[in-house]
C-alpha cells in the first residue's frame, strides 16, 4: 500500500515555554489585548454598534512602554476575544481551526474556526455502486465538455508535498486527448520525495451518502496508452476502493515499466494493460485510479484512452472522429484590475506617473480599473481617520489639512462627513475614459459588511452619485465596486456567520436602493467581489455560507450587476482549478443575466500551513486555549504534545488532528512564468466560452501584475543572453 494523500507530514520538534513572570505575562497579554480590541472595533467585535456615535477611534486604544517578552520561535500566539466567536465557557471549546502563516519575517497565527463540537463525516455502512453502461465488452472513460469531470462524475487533479511539485491537465488536439502530468521532486532530509495525480471515478464532492462508486467486478482489465520522457522510470499504478479512499491511501497494482511493451517509456504511445486482480481491493466499490511517481528529479508523462474490459486484446479502436471537449470559438475578452490607496494617490500627484501606467494598461489590454477612493471621515470625537489600516500602508498617512482632501457631505446622511480629493479626480477620470478605460470606485474592508459601519460606505456612495450629476460622462464614475470579505471578521466561522451575513446583505440592498433613487435611467453599476467557495460546502459538507437557504454567491448575484469571482488558482484544469471553481457561479449568473469576472492573482503571497486540533487528535503539535478573563490566549506549540504548559490560567489543550499545506503557488501566479499565466488563463476562458456572461479576467492588482511583467521582462532578457 501506499499513502499518495498531501496529508503526509513530517514531524515538529519544538521546546516548551519557560514559566515567566506574572507582572511581565499581564503586560504584554494587556498589549495583545489592545491590539485585539483594536480590531474587534474595527472588525465588528462583540460590541453591538447601534449609530455611528459608538464608535472608537485608534487613539483610543493605545498602551504606554509594554515591556517586551522574548517568546520562543516555536511558540506562536494569538490573542481573540471570546464574545467575537460567541464563546461562553472555555472548557467547551473541543474543535479550533487555524493557520500558521509562513510570512518573511516569521510564522504568525491566525484563528479560523473555534467549536464546541468536533465535526464528523458520516460514512454509510454499505456504499453505493454501480456498473457503467458498456459498448460490447469495454468502458471507456471520457471527458465532459469543460473538461473537468469523467462521465463517472469523477474529478481529477495533481498530488504532492512542498517543497514537490506537480501538476495535470487535459489536453487536446484535432486527433486526440489525453491527461499532460509533469512533475518537480526535490527530496527533504529523509530523501522522501512523492507527486502524482489521481482520476476518480465517483463524485467526492459529495456527502457520502449520495456517492455512487464504481462497480467493475465484470471487468478483468484496466487499458490506457502511456507516453514520456526517458527520465520518467519511477511510476507506480495504484487504485483505490471506497474503504482505501476514506483512508487516503491506495493499493499498488504495480511498477508502470513493468506493464509497457518496451519496458520504458518513449515518445511514442504504448498500450498498457494491467490486471485488475488484487484481492486488498473491493472492485465492487472502486474509486480512484492514482499514478505516483517518487524519487527525485523532473520529469513528464501522459495517458489516454482510458477503458476498463473483460478481454485482453479486444478490439478497442475508436469510431469515427474524437469529439473535443474544447469550444472552439474564441471573443474578445475584457482585462479590468484593482488600483489600492497608494498607486491612486500616486496617480493623484504625478500626472507623468499616471500616463506611464495609463500607457501600460493600454498595451495589455486592459478595459476597466477598480479605482479605490482615498477618503477620511469625522469620528465621534471630532478627529479625521483614515479608512484603511495603519498597518497596510504604515509609510502612507494623509493630513486633514491636505488641500487634495476637500470636505463633502450630503443630506441623505447627515452624521457622517467625509473628505476626499473629488476636486482631482475629474481631470484624472477623463485620462482613463480617453483611453478607453472604465472606472468604478473602489471600497471595503472587511467591517464593512456590519451595520454599524454601513453609513459611513453610504454616505460615500451618495457623494460619489452627486459627484456624477455634476460632472460629464466622461469625467463619472461608471459605477462602484465593493471588495468587502466578511469572512475575515473575527468570529465569522462561529455562531455569528449568519448574522454577518444577513447584514452584508442588507448593505447590498440599501446601495441599490440609492443607486435607483438616485437615477433610475442610469446605468452606473454596482459590483461586488466573491471568493469562489461561497457556494461550496466545507470538508464536513456543512454549506459554508448560506442565506434563507441560498449559497451566498447566489444571494448577492440577485442582488448586484456584476459580480468578480475570486477565483485564486494557478491551473485551470483539475477539480482544485480556474474552471471548476467558477463554472457554478456562471450558470446561475447567466440564468440572471449577470456578467461574471474571472478574479485572478499576482502578488506575493506566504505559504499557509492548515491545522484542525481536537479532542481526538493524535497528532505532533499542540494548541493551548488560556481563560484571562475578558481575553483569551491561544497558544501553538511544535512540541510533543503530552507535554503540558505552565500556566496559572485555566486552560484547555487539544492535540493535532489533521493538517494540510497550502503554497502560495497553488494561489497566485506570482514567481511564475509569464508564459504559464498566459497559458492556464487562455484555456480557463476558452473552455468557458460558452458562457456569453463571462466578460473576462480581472487580475489583483495593478502594482503587483506591472511588478509581475516586468520581472518577467528582466528574466527573459537573462535567458536570451
């Protein structure tokens, strides 16, 4: 057997915190906790906000000369507020998700789920299966239009563990099609090194209960032709049954060599055929098909024609003409981005600048820019404070005084007074729309889906609105566009969640109603971004987010024009890719008459590592939850975990239960050849061609994609040389 899951970690040894002083512990956990309220206020706390006037300022919530602690770098912390997850009783708590974030400076925790329940998969007692229809004595498995799924209802997709990589894709050509696997080993200290793919033959996206396996005790073959480089000697064929895939492991039929006329691969397609004969195997109830390749080294191979049989050496020659999962049709596709606070401002003042990116953007084809406004609005006190945090642009702050910052207000939304450079922004509208480029501002933070907040975004919408009317077409907004994720709220993966988003909700509603009111003949748009699992259930197949029955992305596709879908992969193909991850979106979408942006990625981003502990676990790290009253401390540590921490707090620890590494390459093309985006972003939006809503890619953002080409620029020029 072997285990070809990316849930093969290695271990981690660590060393425990020594027990400090009590005087140093309170001050630095009082620091922490400034922080922590800092953004519960900012974030949507436990604070109900009824009006603006209850709202706190950053200089409210400051701590004098805290006296640093040296906490060991195998220990990370982080500090939450109970009321953010609805917490009553700290001995309650059995199931905490979070990840460890693998930044440049250091791993940092955040908190993603906390419960009082450990969640379970139910699995039935008898699985499901089923004998597929057959032509003569064979099945043969296809590939559905968008080619993504089997006509099993099976996915497929690549396998490995960083720093490894893998990747598959279907491709196709006037004679054929096949599955393109390449592969990247580099051995860690133990010389392991694994990648592979796997083909399922069932549908995992489903609950258990509603899987259907395949039934292929009639069959006595399995047939595929294989082609590859000479450096590809080390593949191993393994299939798996319902039982074998619950464990996520697989049994070996054996070595890929072994099976090849030749005894090695070449250019040339070969036929493989290989028994189906193991009895570790329930081949009632098969699931998968897995390919592992280890060692170390790169290398590439491919497979097609995929059939299970009854007889060796049938007939099984296609008929006719191979039918393409491709479309064929190509339009042209429309390129928006997001432009952030610092390259607006940029642009603001340096009108050289602005025509150099204004340039840029027309030679890559770019027909829209999300443009975020730079605004400050009048807190409680009377002070002005920036609507972005400190900590994103620590270099970057505004005076009240600035003369580009004029201040406005409106009759709708009295309370709330704003500054912005409206003044400036007419001449610079008027640049992008005499260059054929379309402008919507841009605004949102996470908060801003909460109620307390939902004014202060108002306000700026109607201004913006007012600022329309007084301008001409060519120097308006086209409309406005809200990048607010309530997901990042503290506490949103708790009981909280629905009401977030119903109040999200209600938010999207009360920008219509203003837009409508304000001219119902104009067509400035309103647009939101999404990420793409709004509509997907969790790996419990709980739904992750849902509204009066409705998935999220459903609700708010009622609800705005358009709608960009975060869709932060790098392969197009695969159950994990550009094409499964949207296809949902734009069904419903078209059903609306709603236009759809495939959202991609471009800028640095850190490798995550997932963690799940519980009260089950049985795992090599540990996490310690501390009850400090009006906070609580969550400590991880990487050390054995039956080893206890010294803490005068009550405290609860539960054990690692499962893990998963998640590598920024999975996520943003960043580091990637230009060639590679270029590639999985074409085949994403040609097999999706036929849904006419899909307008094109809007990339993230402006700065990293101008930083991304030109780094590309400079590496090619290298290689010529």
């Amino acid at each position: 057997m072997i285990k070809f899951s990316i849930l093969n970690w290695p271990g981690f040894q660590g060393i425990t915190l020594k027990r400090v002083g009590f005087v140093l512990i309170t001050l630095l956990f009082l620091g922490f906790f400034c922080l922590a309220l800092n953004s519960a206020v900012r974030g949507g706390g436990s604070d109900p906000f009824q009006e603006r006037g209850n709202l706190e300022t950053e200089n409210d919530l400051q701590l004098t000369n805290p006296k640093p602690i040296k906490v060991p770098n195998r220990l990370l912390m982080k500090v939450i507020s109970p009321q953010d997850w609805d917490l009553k009783a700290l001995e309650a708590i059995s199931y905490v998700r979070l990840t460890i974030i693998h930044d440049q400076n250091g791993d940092r925790l955040e908190v993603n789920e906390i419960r009082d329940s450990v969640p379970q998969v139910v699995y039935p007692d008898r699985p499901r299966s089923r004998i597929p229809d057959l032509k003569g004595k064979a099945f043969f498995l296809k590939w559905d239009p968008l080619g993504i799924k089997n006509n099993l209802d099976g996915y497929y997709a690549p396998f490995f563990k960083r720093p490894n990589w893998a990747q598959v894709s279907l491709k196709t050509n006037h004679e054929e099609t096949y599955l393109d696997f390449s592969f990247r080993l580099r051995p860690d200290s133990a010389g392991r090194g694994y990648a592979g793919f796997w083909i399922h033959f069932f549908n995992y996206k489903l609950p258990p209960s509603e899987r259907i396996y395949l039934n292929a005790s009639p069959f006595k073959y399995l047939r595929f032709y294989a082609r590859g480089g000479d450096d590809v000697s080390r593949v191993k064929i393994a299939v798996a049954d319902a039982e074998w895939e619950i464990k996520e492991d697989a049994v070996v039929l054996g070595d890929l060599l072994s099976f090849l006329p030749t005894g090695r691969l070449s250019s040339q397609w070969q036929e493989v055929w290989i028994p189906l004969s193991s009895s570790q195997v329930n081949w009632q109830q098969l699931a998968s098909l897995v390919f592992l390749v280890e060692g170390h080294g790169k290398g590439e191979m491919a497979i097609k024609d995929i059939a299970l049989t009854k007889e060796k050496k049938i007939d099984l020659r296609p008929k006719g003409r191979p039918k393409t999962p491709f479309f064929p049709s190509i339009k042209k596709w429309k390129k928006a981005t997001w432009a952030w606070h610092r390259q607006v401002l940029e642009w603001l003042g340096d009108e050289q600048k602005l025509q150099e990116d204004i340039d840029f953007m027309q030679e890559q084809g770019f027909t829209d820019v999300f443009l975020q406004i730079p605004y400050l609005y009048q807190d409680q006190n009377g002070l002005w404070q920036l609507t972005w945090p400190e900590e994103y642009y620590p270099q970057l702050t505004i005076e009240p005084d600035d003369p580009l910052f004029r201040p406005d207000k409106n009759d709708r939304f009295p309370n709330w007074r704003l500054r912005w450079p409206k003044n400036n922004f007419a001449p610079l509208l008027a640049r992008f729309n005499r260059a054929g480029i379309k402008v919507k501002a841009l605004v949102g933070r996470p908060e801003h889906a909460l109620s307390p907040w939902h004014g202060l975004n108002l306000s700026l919408l109607a201004v913006i609105l007012t600022y329309n009317q007084n301008h001409p077409f060519p120097e308006q907004f086209k409309g406005i566009h809200y990048d607010i994720e309530p997901y990042l709220i503290p506490g949103f993966f708790s009981s909280r969640k629905q009401a977030i988003l119903e109040q999200y909700k209600d938010f999207l509603l009360e920008n219509k109603k203003i837009i409508q009111d304000s001219n119902p003949q104009s067509e400035f748009c309103l647009g939101v971004d999404i990420p793409f699992w709004y509509d997907n259930q969790d790996k419990y197949f709980q739904p992750i987010a849902e509204v009066e029955d409705q998935t999220f992305d459903r609700t708010i596709i009622d609800l705005v024009d358009e709608v960009v879908v975060m869709d932060y992969r790098t392969v197009a193909d695969g159950a994990d890719g550009l094409i499964e991850h949207i296809k949902n979106e734009l069904e419903y979408a078209a059903k609306r008459e709603k236009p759809i942006w495939l959202g991609v990625e471009t800028g640095p981003l850190p490798d995550e590592t997932l963690y799940e502990f519980s009260v089950f676990g049985k795992g090599k790290s540990a996490i310690w939850v501390e009850d400090q009253g009006e906070k609580w401390v969550i400590f991880w540590e990487k050390k054995d975990p039956s080893l206890a921490r010294e803490s005068t707090f009550p405290q609860v620890k539960l054990i690692e239960w499962k893990q998963e590494d998640v590598p920024a390459a999975k996520i943003t093309f960043f580091g990637s050849p230009f060639r590679i985006f270029r590639q999985e972003i074409d085949l994403a939006l040609h097999r999706l061609a036929s849904f006419s809503n899909l307008v094109g890619v809007a990339i993230h953002s402006f700065s990293s994609y101008k930083k991304y080409i030109h780094q590309n620029l400079k590496d090619e020029g290298r290689r010529r040389r």
